[in-house]
C-alpha cells in the first residue's frame, strides 16, 4: 500500500506558565494525536471549539509558539518529519489555509499577497485561473483585505493554497460562524482539493458538515484523539465505538438533540486515565489508568469497552 | 545560583538587589553632606588614586563624597517631584475617565499643551517664572511629569469601568465610593506604583539637566547637575575625572531606577504568566 | 474620501491654532508671575541710569508697566502675529533677527540628528524586534536602557572629552572658527563644527524610536498574518520585506515625528555644552538673563514645530495607510 501523506503519532504540545505567582508548571494541551491522511483523501478532525486543536494546524507547519513543546513523531510521505523538512516543504508542497482573514497582511494587496509577491507570468496567469474558477472578480487582486465583502473570504483564502502545488493541504476551522449554505461551499472546495490527489486534513468543530464531505472523521476530546471512523460509519449509532462519538451522533440535530450532561474537563483539572470517564456511563475502577489507541472494526478506538 | 531560579524569581531578585542599592546610596550620601563642602588646597587637583578614587577638584574637595551627595541630593529631589507628580497623575487619569466628556476634553487638551512645549524648555519657563533655585526646579519637575501616567490610569479606568463584576457591582447598588474603593483602587496600585517607579529615572535627569544649565540648585549645592557644570570649565585642560565618574554614577543610579521598574512591571503585568 | 481627509486636516488645523494659542497665554502667564524684573535684570541699574528717558519710556511700555496684563497679553499677541516679536534685551536686536539666525543653526543640527537617529533607531528595534531573545535583541536593549539613562549634556561632555580634548579631532566648541569672518566660513567649517553636537542629539535620539519599533516589530512578528506567512514558506528578508517593513514604518514615522519635541529638548542641553549658537543656547541664555521677548518667542516657535511635526504624522498616516486612507474601520 502507499505511503500516507501525513502520518502524526502520540502528537503531544504543551506550554510552559506560571501559577501561584512564583512556580512553573507544564499545561498540556495536546496530549496524545493520532491521526493519518492519505493522497486523494479528506480527514476531518472534529472537535469542539477552543479544545487547542488549531495547534495541530500549527504543528505540521513548524508554526509554534516561541513557549510551545512538541513531542510524538510526525511523517510525511514515508520519512520524518522534521522542523528543517517542514521548512523546505511549507508554502510549495505542505499548504494551509488559514480560518479567518485576519491571517492575512492588512497593507498588502490582495493579489500580490496570494502571489507571495511573485510576478512571473506563470503565476500571473494562474492566479488568473484560480479566481475565474472561483468566480472572483480581476479587480480583487487590488483590493486591501478589509476591503473584501464577507462572501469572497472563503474563496480568497484558498486560493492562497491553490497557487501552489500542494500534496498536503491543512485548513484550520475553514467555516467558523458561516451561514450552512455557505459553509458547505467552502466544504467543497475542499473536496475538490483532495479529488484533484492531495491529502485534505481539515479541522473542525463541525461534525455534520464533516460528515457531508470528508472520507473519515477523527474524533478529538480533550487532548486526545478517541475515535477514527469512516464517515458511513456515522449512518447508524451501532457502527461507532467510543462512547463519546456516540453522544456526539444522538446530539446531531437529525437524531433529536440530545446532549450529554457535563463539559469537557479544563486543561488544569485532567482527570486520570480516559478523559470521558467523568461523563461516562460505563466508566469502571479500570479507566483511571492508561487507555491504549486501538484498531477497531477499520478504525480506531480510545476505550477499554469499545466493541 | 541564577540558573536554578525560574524568569520569576529572577525578576523578583532584580527588584530588591535595585532597590537595596539605590536606598544605600540616597542614606549614605545624606551623611556626608558636611564633607562634601569641605575644601583642602593641599591636596587640589588629584588625580584618581586609593585614597580618592574619584579624585579632587580644584578647591581639593574630594569628589568620591561630593558624587555621593550630589547624587542623594538629585535622586531624593527627583523622587519627591515625581511622587506629587504621579499623585496629580492619578487625580487627573481618574477624573478624565468618570468625570464626563468635558473634563475628559480639558484634560487631554492640557496634556498636549504641556507635552507641546520641549520639556527642557517647559522646565526653564517654569524655573524662571518661580525666581529660579530649588524651588524653581522642584516645581517644575513636579508639574510636567504627569501626563503620559495620567493617560495610562485615565485608560485604565476607562477598561475597569466597563468591565461586568464593576458593572454590575454597580447594579447591585453599591456606592460609587465604596466600587472605586473596593474594586477599582486594589486593581490600578500597581500599574500606579509601576508608573511612579518609571518616572524617577525621567525626574531625575530632569532635574540635574536643569540645574546643568543653571536653572536649579544653586551653585553652593553639590547637585551633580552643579558638579558637572563646574567640570566643564576644567575639561580642556585634561581634568577628565571631575566629569567622568560623577556622571557615570548618575548614569548607574538612573539605570538601577529604569531596571526595578520594569522588573515591577514584569511582576504586575497578567500577560507574563506565560514563560 | 477627500473630503473625509479634508474635515480631518480642517480639524487637526483648528486644534493646532489652539494649542498654540493657549501656549503663547501659558508662557506669557509664567513670563508675568516671574518675580525677576526683566528690566532691572537686563539693563541693570548702571544702564538704566545712563539710558535716555525716552529709551527707559519705550522699555517700560513694552513691559507695560502699569497696564492690565490681558491689554499687554492682547497687543503682545497681535504684535507677534504681525511678525513684531519684540526686541531682544541681551541681544539688543529684533526678536525676529535673532531667531532668524540661531533657528538656521539649530535646524542644520536638528534635521541632521532627526533623520540619523530615525534610520538608526528604526533598524536597531527591527532587528532586535525579529531577533527577540537573542544575543543581538540584548545589545540594543541594553543600549537603549544605557542611552535614556543617559544625560544628554553628559554624553555631550563625554564625546567632547574623547574627540576634542583626547583626540583633538574634532573642535571643542561654536558653529564657525573663531574670529572668521562671517563670510570666510566655508560649508565645510559648519560641518565640521556641527558634527559632535549632530552626533550626541543621534545617538540619545535613537533609543526611543528603537524601542518603539521592537515593541511593533514583536507584535508584527506575533501577529497571525506573519504566522500565515511563515507557514507558507516566506522568512528571512523576503518576510520582512513583504510584510515587516510597511507595518512598522507606519507607526515608527508618526512617532519620529511626535519627538520633535525630544530633539529639540536634546538640542538646549547639546548647543549648550558644545557653546553652539543655535536656538536652545540662545534659549538658556534669554531664560538666565530674563530676556522675556526672546524666551517667548522661542518657546512659541518650538511649540509650532512640535505641534506641525505632530499634525503631520496625523496627515501622513492618513494618506499611507490604506484602511485610514479608503474610509474603512481601522
């Protein structure tokens, strides 16, 4: 079989900080990610919002902050990969697509800056293509971001991807508070992205519209991945395994609503062992200790009682 | 021993090492007050050597004694102007932002009549217009420091204002003295006794440029404003010394003054819990 | 959007005049509570006796003994306007003639100093700015603490300890050799004079703005567009060029030209001490030898330089930056 695109094993990120005034003490973020995306395939990593799974985004590009430790092993097409090989390769080959315009320079042109300020005619041109493809006016390219109208962004900010030739192709939070019709859109675009033969991973906090488009859908909880499944997996409650995906499924909206009591521990207050197990029904004496990441049913599970 | 300390502590022990410095200086130069006046022709003119290692001036007054005191005078002078200096700081930033938009308006508008006029020159009008001398000179450091602290404490109000718990302490019915005593006093003392500490430094070279240029502190005083005044009569003909060290040791106080500010800052400032 | 840029220089233009204004009434306020009698300081006792009635008649009008001081404040003022500031009493000139000469002195000095300390200032807090932490980023903090702890008239003896008594490269004092002919003083002879005064204003100049500069330069370097940028594979010059430069020169020329003021402060304690005959020596000397024409007249003047450099950064800022420029929220 071939190699994954992107492969990221026991990804782990932590920072440093200060409590009680005068000591340090480690915060971990990011405490155990597993995640694979192959050529021509999308992923979705889904989890809700302000659980640090931008970081993830951050991680593959060597992107960090100055105070951040990263551990665990990323590879990318068959070798590792390291913060060196992640600078070579981000911007041509490892791509992102940023969740908001604020990535974007407020005193650069529009063009220019999706150019990377190349001017060759080769780029020119395909620049050109990009946004005709996307509908995009010529004159764009003139505008300064906040002069853009909040229907553009979306096609803006990927074509900073398309103007390259990515294998790999992260996008972090691609529809934060759009409107469904919209969100889905942007949604394909990326699809088109991975049919074209890149790997897609995108990060979300969306399930249903993960759902919609994406190949397979890695579940994130608290700083751990606790499920990988195919997205037919989600057509019924019986073909998913963790406990919390499955209180995810009964909460989308076609299924009734139905939320589960409790919110996800703080970063500070981790309990021991499965992080569900504060919310679970079926927690025993057995989930306060380490819980493997095991191979299940063509996916992956983070539970002892998984079946 | 500094590597077993964490960022924290570090800063915490540059604050003290700082202060306990400075407070050495200021009580050791108002001691020798009386030997800084005295002169001795036997011994004029000196160069640096063991027994003064600053040397002597041309009067044969040691000059090690008279930087000392020089330098207690001009830090304590400096430190007083620019304690009344951040109390009106404090008056004005707190009236600007609860007193309406009128007061807010005169406010900032004095502030940039005053930061308008060159500051050196601001202080020379003042002088003048008090006859000069200490008093001149203590007056006008204390009367033109205040404006960027004030806009910081007007701004921070501004923020504290609108924040929920004061709102709706407000809500509540409490007193608007017992909120500004209770909620918001306990918030503004340290970025109030931060700015106080970052303004010695600026109060001190205030002052000792002013009596430099003959605005300040009698000639009798050993102000090292006066003393470096006096050496510059004696510089063509190679008296180095009588310029050098004094200057350098205001140069260190004022960098002391500078370094347990910030690290005071560092210390009250949320943002630094990270790393 | 011209319009919008009009209303905003129309308003900048009427605060200015106030700010002036209220200036010209707070020095002649301090001028008039002064409890030196400018005559008797100026003139002296001697003088005043062997000057004839008439000249004493003129001096104490123009003092206006007797009169109330807003009439004095109110035909002081529209003297001024006309261009009439008064005699000067230590020079024993116009005011006008006087400032004249020792403005041209001084802003030779000024702008060379302006603009040195700008550039420098400038690079040394964008390097130390993309170089946070490092070796580099301590030096020019460490300069820049040791800069504004610094007495400029200090430094000002230091430079003329080493290079004109040490070195004996460079003169020890006043803006032309002495007893040259005004018309013998060559471009050269200025330059050579201005050069150790220019070079102590740059070097305190340059502290602030690279300061300034690092704080922005941090914040560009934090920001998510250069986080964006890195993640597509831009670094190095090429970050600082696309990105770095055109948002931190922004606010580091609005702030250069908000320290008008420092430069000029830094210049009566400079000319001062290199006996340099520009405005802030002639400043010292009309505020100890009480000449009150004189001294408000330079105080005024600095006060439209500072409050023009300020309404100019307003300005520029306006034109430059596209966000304020095209009307949207900044």
């Amino acid at each position: 079989m071939e190699e994954p695109v992107l492969k990221i094993e026991h990804l782990n990120i932590s920072f440093l900080q200060y409590t009680n005034g005068m000591r340090q003490s480690q915060l971990d973020v990011i405490r155990d990610l597993d995640v694979e995306v192959n050529a021509g395939e999308m992923v979705a990593v889904v989890g809700s919002s302000g659980s640090g799974k931008s970081l993830l985004a951050h991680a593959v590009l060597g992107i960090l902050p100055y105070n951040a430790a990263r551990g665990g092993r990323m590879t990318y097409r068959g070798s590792e990969l390291t913060q060196e090989r992640i600078e070579k390769l981000r911007g041509s080959e490892i791509v992102m697509v940023p969740q908001s315009l604020s990535y974007l320079d407020p005193l650069v042109k529009i063009g220019k800056q999706i150019r990377k300020g190349r001017n060759d005619q080769k780029t020119v041109e395909k620049l050109k293509n990009i946004f005709r493809r996307y509908d995009l006016k010529e004159e764009v390219e003139d505008l300064y971001p906040f002069e853009l109208s909040g229907g553009m962004n979306r096609r803006i900010l990927i074509s900073t991807a398309l103007i390259e030739e990515p294998k790999l192709v992260i996008a972090d939070e691609p529809t934060p508070g759009l409107d469904l019709k919209v969100a889905k859109r942007a949604m394909g675009h990326f699809r088109e992205l991975a049919d074209l033969g890149a790997g897609v991973l995108v990060i979300t906090h969306d399930l249903e519209l993960a759902l919609e488009t994406a190949d397979r859908v890695v579940v994130f909880y608290a700083g751990c991945t606790v499920e990988e499944a195919a997205s037919k997996d989600f057509i019924r409650e019986e073909t998913l395994r963790h406990p919390y995906t499955k209180a995810l499924w009964r909460a989308l909206p076609q299924h009734g609503f139905q939320f589960i009591e409790g919110v996800q521990p703080y970063v500070k207050e981790m309990p021991e062992g499965c992080p569900f197990s504060p919310r679970c029904g079926m927690c025993t004496q057995e989930c306060r200790s380490d819980i493997p990441y095991r191979s299940l049913r063509g996916g992956r599970v983070r539970c002892l009682y998984a079946t | 021993m500094m590597r077993h300390l964490n960022g924290r502590q570090r800063v915490l022990l540059g604050l003290i090492v700082s202060a306990v410095i400075l407070l050495t200086v200021c009580i050791g130069g108002a001691f020798c007050g009386d030997a800084a006046r005295v002169t001795d022709f036997s011994r004029k003119n000196l160069e640096p050597c063991l027994r003064y290692p600053f040397g002597t001036d041309w009067l044969g007054r040691d000059m090690l004694v008279r930087t000392l005191k020089g330098i207690s005078l001009s830090v304590l002078l400096g430190m007083a102007a620019a304690a009344v200096s951040a109390f009106i700081a404090l008056a004005l930033g707190i009236a600007a932002a609860t007193l309406g938009k009128t007061v807010d308006a005169v406010i900032s508008f004095v502030i940039d009549l005053l930061m308008g006029i060159p500051h050196i020159l601001l202080l020379i009008l003042i002088s003048v217009a008090l006859g000069k001398g200490f008093r001149g000179v203590a007056w006008g450091v204390a009367l033109t420091h205040w404006p960027s602290l004030a806009r910081l404490i007007r701004a921070e109000v501004m923020q504290l204002k609108e924040s929920p718990y004061i709102q709706i302490a407000g809500k509540l019915g409490k007193s608007r003295w017992y909120i500004a005593g209770k909620h918001m006093l306990p918030h503004l003392m340290p970025q109030f006794l931060t700015g106080l500490v970052l303004l010695f430094p600026h109060a001190i070279l205030h002052e000792s440029s002013v009596t430099f240029l003959g605005f300040g502190l009698s000639s009798e005083q050993p102000a090292i404003g006066i003393i470096l005044s006096e050496s510059m009569k004696y510089l063509v003909t190679g008296k180095w010394w009588l310029a050098l060290f004094p200057g350098t040791a205001l140069v260190l106080v004022v960098v002391l003054f500078y370094v347990a500010g910030e690290n005071l800052r560092k210390l009250t400032d949320p943002g630094s819990v990270h790393k | 959007m011209e319009k919008r840029l009009g209303i905003q220089i129309r308003n900048k233009v009427i605060r200015m005049v106030l700010l002036v204004l209220t200036t010209s009434m707070l020095t002649f306020i301090l001028m008039k509570a002064s409890p030196i009698d400018p005559l008797q300081a100026n003139v002296g006792q001697a003088a005043l006796g062997s000057m004839s009635h008439e000249q004493v008649e003129k001096l104490e009008e123009y003092w206006g003994v007797g009169e109330s001081p807003v009439k004095q404040y109110v035909s002081w003022a529209a003297d001024f306007i006309r261009g009439d500031m008064g005699t000067s009493l230590l020079y024993r000139q116009p005011v006008a003639d006087v400032i004249a000469v020792k403005l041209a002195n001084s802003l030779f000095l000024m702008v060379t100093a302006w603009i040195l300390s700008g550039i420098l200032g400038f690079f040394l807090g964008v390097i130390s700015g993309m170089n946070r932490g490092r070796w580099i980023d301590r030096l020019v903090k460490g300069y820049c603490l040791l800069i504004s702890s610094t007495p400029t008239f200090w430094l000002a003896l230091l430079l003329l300890m080493v290079f004109g008594v040490w070195l004996k490269i460079l003169p020890v004092g006043l803006s032309v050799p002495i007893g040259v002919e005004a018309a013998g003083v060559t471009f050269f002879d200025r330059v050579y004079h201005a050069v150790l005064p220019a070079l102590t204003l740059s070097i305190t100049g340059v502290s602030n703005i690279a300061l300034h500069t690092r704080e922005k330069m941090i914040g560009i370097m934090e920001s998510e567009y250069v986080l964006f940028a890195r993640a597509r594979g831009e670094k190095g010059l090429v970050l600082f060029w696309h990105h770095g430069l055109r948002n931190a020169l922004l606010p580091a020329i609005t702030l250069h030209f908000a320290a008008v003021s420092e430069i000029f402060g830094g210049s009566v304690l400079v000319e001062q001490v290199f006996s340099y005959p520009g405005l802030g020596q002639a400043a010292v000397s009309a505020g100890l030898g009480s000449d009150m024409p004189l001294l408000m007249a330079i105080t005024i003047i600095s006060a439209l330089f500072v409050f023009g450099g300020n309404m100019i950064a307003d300005i520029l800022y306006g034109i430059v930056d596209p966000r304020i420029r095209k009307g949207g929220a900044a």
